[in-house]
C-alpha cells in the first residue's frame, strides 16, 4: 500500500534520487529518463482522456486501465530485477498485459479500413493527442531499449513488450476516435513541392 504522508523529503536537493531498491542513483540516470518519460506518457493520456466524448466510453475504459498498467510500467523498472532478494514482491509488467493490449488493438483495429498513407497527427482533439502520447511512448521504449542494453541495468522481456504495444495501440485508437478513421488526416507525399 502506498502511503505518501510528505510530498518533499529534501533526499533530492543535491540531484540524486532513490530507486525502489533503496539505491541512490543521479536523477539524469538512464533508468530515470526511462521511468520519467513512461510517466510522461501517463499524463499525456490523462490529458486525452479530458477530450473524449460520452460516445468514447469504451475507449476511455481501456485509457483508464493503461494508465494504471503505466503505474506498474514505472515501478517496474524503478527495482531493477538483479535476483536479489528484496524481502518483497516486486511489481512487475506480466504478459497478460501485453496480451490485453494486443486484444484492445484488434478490438478497435477491426472497424478500421486499412490504411493507404501515413497519417498526420489531428482530426479530432483527442486523435491529435493520442498521437501525442504515441510519440511520448515511443521516446520511452526507446530509452528503454537503450537502458536495457547496458551492462548491469534489466528491463524484462513484459515491460519492452509492453511499451511496444502501447505506441500501436495508442495509434490505433487515434484512428478510432477519429470517427473510425474516416476524419484522418493522411499525409500527402511531396504535397508543398
């Protein structure tokens, strides 16, 4: 259970910060930058969620349930997976996750026409900031990525999988909310020539 009773404790000041496991890492880390942009993400769709309609309803549903999954996205990597033990359970991003948000995407996917071109960010104001928090995502898988790479630093398997299906869900509900697709706006290629 988390309980927050002090929002500021003064640990920050000199520009470390403590991971879940009690470590004291710089608060430019890598692991940081990763966690921060999935929360980064986070906000992005609480945003969204603001501009969606009454008829969105379902879609708001699955928003709600990624943004919690971006909670346990976040606290995963803030305990790194080292084997030790911690005297607790760490939380963990599962494949039953992935597994949701792979089926949401199909879900949502199926009252789409294919596509024919790229599409530009807009139509709607939540499409454009669904295409926004896509972005976002996107920068977070790859700092994940590049965290994941380093020596001493796992990311699991769930959690890149994870982060990966959210850029394309986040897409494709983009589509979705843009009137199934109908008021995309698809790039023109060399339109301004």
């Amino acid at each position: 259970m988390v309980k927050l009773n002090k929002i500021y404790t003064r640990t920050g000041d000199k520009g470390s910060t403590g991971l879940g496991t009690g470590e004291r890492v710089a608060k430019y880390a890598l692991r940081i930058a990763a966690y921060g942009t999935v929360d980064e993400t986070n906000s992005v769709v609480g945003v969204v969620r603001l501009h969606l309609d009454a008829a969105e309803g379902a879609v708001d549903a699955m928003l709600l349930r990624i943004q919690n999954d971006l909670f346990d996205l976040g606290a995963d990597l803030c305990v790194p997976d080292t084997g030790k033990d911690l005297g607790y359970e760490p939380l963990r991003i599962t494949e039953q996750q992935v597994k949701r948000l792979e089926d949401e995407i199909d879900l949502l996917n199926a009252e789409l026409q294919p596509l024919k071109s790229f599409v530009l960010p807009g139509g709607t104001a939540a499409a454009a900031h669904l295409h926004v928090a896509r972005t976002v995502s996107r920068r977070a898988e790859r700092l994940m990525v590049e965290l994941a790479a380093q020596d001493g630093e796992p990311v699991s398997a769930a959690a890149l999988q994870y982060i990966n299906r959210l850029s394309d869900f986040l897409f494709v509900a983009g589509r979705y909310v843009n009137d199934k697709g109908a008021a995309d706006v698809l790039w023109v290629p060399g339109q301004n020539r």
